[in-house]
C-alpha cells in the first residue's frame, strides 16, 4: 500500500518532467485524488466507519465541490 | 473525529477555492512562480509524510495485537517523521526567505501580480498545514506517553486510532498541496 503510494507520487513527479501542459495538471490531481482515496481506505479504514460517516463525508465533499462549482460561475461570468 | 475532520475540509477546502480562482486567472504567473520551488525537495516531504502514516497505521495494528514495544517504536518513528518533514519545511522557507521573498517583502511586491498570489497563499497554505502537523506531533506525543503509562493498551485504543485519523488528514492535505504547488505544468 505504502509502496503503491510512493509510486504514485513517482509517477506524478516524472509525468511534470514531460512538460505536457495543462494534461499534466489533471493528470498530477487524479493521482492525488487516488492516493487521497487509497489513505481514506486503507490507513482510515473509511470502509469500517458505519454508513452515516461514509454518508456524511461524502456530502462534505459534495459541499466542497458545490463551493467551488458555484464560485466559478459567479468569478468567470462577471 | 470524523466531525472534526469534516471541518478540516472545509477549511483547507476554502483556501483551495480560493487558490483555484487565483491559478484559473493567473495561469502562466502561477506557473512561473511555482518555478522556484524545488519539486524533488517537495516530493521528499511527501515521501516522509506518507511513509509517517504508514508507521501510524502500523503502531495501531501492533498495538491491537497486543505487541506493545513495537507500536511505541512505530509510534516513536511517526514522530519522528513528523519532525524531518518540519525540518524540511523549515530549509524551504528559510531558503526562500533568504532571497527576499516573504509576504509583503519588497523583493516580492516586484514580481507580476500571479505570482504575489502564489506566494502568498503557498506561505499562508503551507504555513497553516505546518502548524496542524506540529498539533499532530503534540498529540502523538501525549498518545506514546499514554501508551508507555499503559492507558492505552490493546483493549483500549480509541484515542490512538482518532489520533492516527487525525494524522492521516494531515497527510491526506499535503497529498494535495504537493501537486498544487510544486507540479505545475
């Protein structure tokens, strides 16, 4: 697990080596996002939490991105 | 804990909002200044952090196996990583500071508009994820004296195991943080 985490951010250090542009980025964010996902699961143990936490951290992060969703819409349409 | 944690992404995720909205309007500034930064140096403290996890998730599981001197010496390592990837932090910023730039520096105001942001919020941000790992490190302290006490003990260790969730967070911010500001393309 460890080892799938410190070859993800490999990956994500030598993918900035390529100079891709913007693709690197998002390519730079997912992987985050995975390792993100891959320490909620198996260092937190999300899974063992019960279903209103899974529930409720899974709202946040819907809020979270309805901040985001909504301040980008009102920034880029002034 | 989980509640806790819930706030903790709120916070980070309002600097990141704000962060978003700043790179969305100053592309090539943002990455201009993230030039400065060293990705390796980055990409180490992000090694530390995780392999500082892992010793975390690994002084609970021995410590629920009844195996108490190896969860304090797990304990005592995820401390320790903690405190390296401060020192890290710490060169970082000293180096950076060192050449004028720091918020509101002279040396700073100079520079395009993108990049007074980047910097801006790279000391604010990483500044603030700095002081929830230094928190961290108090905690797991008081967490290795309880557990050296025995008041934690392999039928009770809910405290450790909201500690480690903590921790875990902790990380879990900085997975972002590295990407955002040291692996911009």
């Amino acid at each position: 697990m460890w080892l799938a985490l410190v070859c993800l951010t490999a990956t994500a250090v030598w993918v900035y080596f390529l100079h891709i542009g913007h693709a690197g980025s998002i390519i730079a964010l997912t992987i985050a996002s995975i390792k993100a996902g891959l320490i909620l699961l198996f260092f937190m143990h999300l899974h063992y939490a019960g279903r209103l936490i899974q529930t409720i951290f899974l709202i946040s992060l819907a809020l979270v991105g309805a901040i985001v969703a909504f301040t980008f819409l009102d920034v880029f349409l002034r | 804990m989980w509640l806790f944690l819930f706030t903790e992404i709120l916070l980070f995720g309002g600097m990141f909002l704000l962060y978003a909205v700043d790179r969305a309007k100053h592309a090539a500034e943002f990455h201009a200044a993230a030039e400065g930064l060293n990705r390796f140096v980055g990409a180490a403290n992000t090694i530390i952090l995780l392999t500082s996890s892992l010793t975390m998730a690994l002084s609970i599981a021995e410590l629920r196996s009844g195996r108490r001197e190896r969860s304090l010496m797990f304990q005592s390592l995820t401390i320790l990583f903690g405190c390296i990837f401060l020192g890290v932090k710490y060169f970082e910023w000293t180096a950076k500071i060192g050449h004028g730039i720091f918020p509101d520096s002279p040396e700073l105001m100079k520079l395009p508009k993108g990049q007074i942001l980047f910097y801006g919020l790279y000391f604010v941000m990483t500044g603030l994820h700095g002081v929830h790992v230094l928190a961290g490190i108090v905690v797991l302290v008081f967490m290795l004296i309880s557990t050296i006490n025995r008041r934690i003990t392999h039928h009770d260790y809910v405290r450790i195991e909201n500690s480690g969730l903590y921790w875990h967070l902790v990380d879990t911010i900085w997975v972002y943080l590295f990407p955002l500001f040291y692996l911009i393309t």
